[in-house]
C-alpha cells in the first residue's frame, strides 16, 4: 500500500492534482517538489490569497490538507528518496531550438527528472506520467532509470491529467474519467493496481480505466486534438456566417442539439490559448511526420492554422473597422487571461491581438481581474517583435477598468470573464470617443443593450 508520494513540479496540474489527492487520501503523505523557490514560496505562503495559481476551490482545499499530509518542498533528493510513488509533472514545452524546433514536444525536463530519480532511488518506484507525452516516452524514460540507476526497479505508469484550467478542482473532485496505463506484466498490473487504489477513495470504480502505456500516452494528445478540432472548426464557419449574414449562435445551437455532436466546446472565440492545445497537436503532427503519416500531420496541423487565421482575424478586423488606421488610437482591452477563471496567460488570444495592434501603433489598454502587470509586459516581450521601448509605449495595463475605456476608441473582448457583463455600460459609452467600437471576441456582451445605448458593436460570427 502506498504511504508515502513525491510529485515533482509543482505548477497548474502538480499543485492542484496532488492538493485533490491528499485531501481524499489523509493516510498519504503527499509532498510536491520544484525547482521553482519562489514558486514553493507561494505555495506554502500563510496568506492563501498568494497561492501561486488562482483557480476557484484551490486555496480552500491547500487549506485542509497543507501541513496534515500535503507539503510543498524544494528539497527535491529527499521527496524522491522517501517515495514509493513518484508523479513527474514537469512541463513539456514545444521545442524552441534543434530538431523539431517549434513542433516537437521538449522533453529535457523529463529526461531531467528521469535521471535525478534513477540517482537518488534506494528502493523500487512506481513513476506515473502525468505530464503530457509523446506517445512511448515511457520508454525512454525506463531506459534512463534502468541505465542509470542503482539497481533498484522501476515500474512505470502513464496517468494523464484531464482537468482544465478554471475549473481543476471541479474536474478533479468528479472526473469523466481517469486513464492510467502500464505494463502487462504482473508487476506492471500491480503498479497500476496501487494507482488505482489511490482514486477509488473518492473516483467511482467505473470511471477509471487501466489500459496499455501507448494508448494511455496517445489518448491525452487525442483528446486535447479533439477537443481543439471542435473549436476550429465553428470558428471557421464563424467566418462564413459573417459573409453570409447566418448567426454562429443560433448555427452553434441547433448543431450542438444533435445528440451525435454535442453543444460542449463549439463556442465560436477569438481563438484558443493555453498552455496545452497547440502544444499537443504540434507535438501529435510532428510524431504523425516522423512516422512518415504526411496526411495525418496535415490534417491536424490545419486545426492549427485555423486557430491562428482566427485571431489575426479579430485583429485586422479591429484595424480596418477603425477606418483602416488604429495609429495612436487607444484600445481598451477586457481580459489577458487565455480563458475566465485564471491567471494564466500561456498562448492567450490577447497577447498575438495586442502584438498585432502594437505594430499599428495602436496604444493598448489592458484590463484584467486576475493577470498581474508584469506577467502582462512579459507575454508581449516574449514574442520578440520589436523595442521593450515600444512595447512600454504601447501598452498600459489599468487595475480600474473604467480608466482603460476612458478615451478608447474601441473595446475588445478577449476573456469571457462574467464581470463584464455587469459593468455600467451608460458610463462606458459616455467616457469613450465616438463612434465607440466593441468588439467582442467572446460573444459575452448583449449586443441589442449595447447598441440601443449608442455602441456600434461587432461580434464573432454575427452581422
Ligand atoms: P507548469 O509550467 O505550470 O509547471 C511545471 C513545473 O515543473 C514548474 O513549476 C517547473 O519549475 C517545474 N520543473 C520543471 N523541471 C523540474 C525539475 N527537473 N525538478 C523540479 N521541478 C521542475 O506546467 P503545467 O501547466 O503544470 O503542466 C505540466 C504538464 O501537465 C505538461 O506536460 C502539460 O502538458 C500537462 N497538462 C497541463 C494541463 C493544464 O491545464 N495546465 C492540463 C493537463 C495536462
Ligand atoms: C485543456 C483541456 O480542456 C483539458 O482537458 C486538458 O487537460 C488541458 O487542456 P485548458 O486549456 O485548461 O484545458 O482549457 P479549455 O477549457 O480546454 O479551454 C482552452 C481554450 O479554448 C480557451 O482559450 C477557451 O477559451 C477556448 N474555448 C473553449 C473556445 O474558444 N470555445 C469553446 O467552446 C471552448
């Protein structure tokens, strides 16, 4: 029986999991490792509200369980040592450099991982996947363990995480399913028999399922696939309903009515973001290529370019709306986060809109409830597309939101966060220059009140 975990990475998916997992096993002690000081700093912090990840229910469940059986640690060598489980959920990047580049998933943290595991371990481990890998990591990884270790044996186990950002501990308390892979050996099935054990203290038995290490690895990246296939697939008839004068609501409505098809995931947006859906497909496209499935990558990777088409979209439509020039315009901003509910801004719509406009001169504004300022600068610098004295020109970042709309010539909705909808829309109009332009990338706003008041709005996939 399992007494003692050590999950190393303590980001979105290793502080929340493993918060979930002490809180429903109180005879497990759970003890998460980084690298990241200041990270393991916020998490241990005595003020919940610095938690380094914001996501409704986390700090009540950091509450319960930190201090009884959940420990946030940096001292890395001596979780992994005193583990008989060890969760590696370390992030995989796409690749920003060699082979790849720009495609594959990295695995150097992994590899990372792997090797301080296979040099410290005294005793047999079971390792649990719950990064998300390329199909056979397991193999690389056991070929490290078993080539670098101390002799001691390893059992490995792929168990992909499912939860989404904003909604983690709600995913995580009731689960569509969970996936746990391994091998078909006896002590492959007792590995997974061990994890098994682990969720049923609160996952009803049906809903986890064990499988083999390669489906267990190719499901995570099939799921995310699907999932963003959905998304760019209304958002590229969001385009056509704008040509042809048909509402990607009402067309949203009645295909998701179809019991086959499902309303889940096929809201028209700017585009998606985050830190999982590009990167996956990347990685699923550059695996599809390197197996010489040439019509398999493509095919993916259109989900991609269609994702990119969709913000540069919004952007441009921005410009041209504006009479063709935004040049020292200012435009205000309503959310940075890649969805509601987070502070997370990996891969967000915002950030590639704001970039677009920035180039135009535009004078950016930006609002959001949860992102910090200098996350906010970071994101635009990251991207490397001209002076830190242009982007600092360019782009503000206002903690009252009222001050960013003041002189705007337009707003645009780049997070669906539910505050907006309730904001003094009379008061907007007034402090805005006119014509006041709202586009709304997230069809959030009610565009019948907002015109009736005076706005001229344009809205995703409606006239
Ligand atoms: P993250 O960047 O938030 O966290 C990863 C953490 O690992 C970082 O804090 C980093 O400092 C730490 N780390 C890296 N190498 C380390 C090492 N050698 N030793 C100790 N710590 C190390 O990433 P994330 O969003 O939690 O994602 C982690 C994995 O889970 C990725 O593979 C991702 O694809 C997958 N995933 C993410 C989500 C999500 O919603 N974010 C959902 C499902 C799966
Ligand atoms: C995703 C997967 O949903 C989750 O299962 C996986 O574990 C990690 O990746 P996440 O990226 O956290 O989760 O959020 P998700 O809710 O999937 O949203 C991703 C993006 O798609 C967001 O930008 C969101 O705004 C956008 N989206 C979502 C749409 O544009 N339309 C939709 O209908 C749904």
């Amino acid at each position: 029986m399992i007494e003692n975990i050590c999950c190393i990475g303590a980001g979105y998916v290793g502080g929340p999991t493993m918060a979930v997992i002490a809180l429903k096993n109180p005879h497990i002690k759970v003890t998460v490792v980084d690298l990241n000081v200041q990270r393991i700093k916020d998490w241990n912090d005595s003020d919940l509200h610095k938690l380094p990840i914001y996501e409704p229910g986390l700090s009540e469940v950091v509450e319960k369980a930190r201090g009884r059986n959940l420990f946030f640690s940096t001292d890395v060598d001596k979780a992994i040592d005193e583990a008989q489980m060890i969760f590696i959920s370390v992030n995989t990047p796409t690749k920003t450099y060699g082979v790849g580049k720009g495609m594959a998933a990295d695995l150097k943290y992994i590899e990372l991982c792997a090797r301080q595991i296979a040099m410290v371990s005294q005793t047999n481990k079971i390792i649990v996947e719950k990064s998300t890998l390329p199909v056979r990591t397991a193999e690389t990884i056991q070929n490290i363990l078993d080539n670098t270790g101390n002799g001691v044996s390893f059992q490995i186990l792929s168990n992909p995480e499912f939860l989404a950002e904003g909604t983690a501990i709600a995913d995580l308390e009731s689960p569509d399913r969970i996936l746990i892979g391994g091998n078909e050996t006896p002590e492959g099935q007792m590995a997974i028999q061990s994890l098994v054990d682990i969720y049923s203290s609160w996952v009803p038995k049906d809903k986890i399922i064990t499988t083999s290490l390669w489906s267990s690895e190719l499901s995570k990246l099939t799921a995310n696939a699907f999932l963003a296939q959905r998304i760019s697939s209304i958002n590229s008839l969001s385009e056509l309903c704008e040509a042809t004068g048909a509402n990607i609501v009402e067309v949203s409505k009645a295909v998701g009515m179809d019991s086959r098809i499902g309303s889940k995931f096929i809201q028209a947006s700017v585009g998606f973001g985050g830190s999982c859906f590009q990167k996956d497909i990347l990685n699923l496209v550059y695996i599809s290529k390197s197996l010489g499935l040439e019509e398999v990558a493509s095919y993916w990777e259109q989900v991609i370019i269609m994702n990119n088409h969709q913000r540069t979209r919004f952007a441009t439509n921005i410009i041209k709306t504006l009479y063709n020039t935004v040049s020292g315009k200012k435009i205000a901003f309503l959310g940075w986060a890649f969805k509601k509910d987070t502070n997370d801004t990996r891969e967000s719509a915002a950030i590639y809109v704001a970039d677009q406009l920035i180039e135009e001169n535009a004078n950016v504004s930006v609002y959001d409830p949860r992102v910090s300022e200098p996350q906010i600068r970071y994101d635009v610098k990251y991207l490397n597309s001209r002076s830190e004295e242009k982007n600092s020109k360019h782009l503000k970042v206002e903690p009252d939101p009222y001050k960013a709309f003041e002189d705007s010539h337009a707003i645009a909705v780049l997070t669906e966060w539910d505050e907006f909808r309730d904001y003094d829309w009379e008061r907007i109009y007034k402090s805005m220059l006119k014509p006041a332009f709202v586009f709304d990338g997230r069809n959030i706003l009610d565009s019948s009140k907002l015109k009736a008041i005076g706005f001229k709005i344009k809205s995703i996939g409606k006239v």
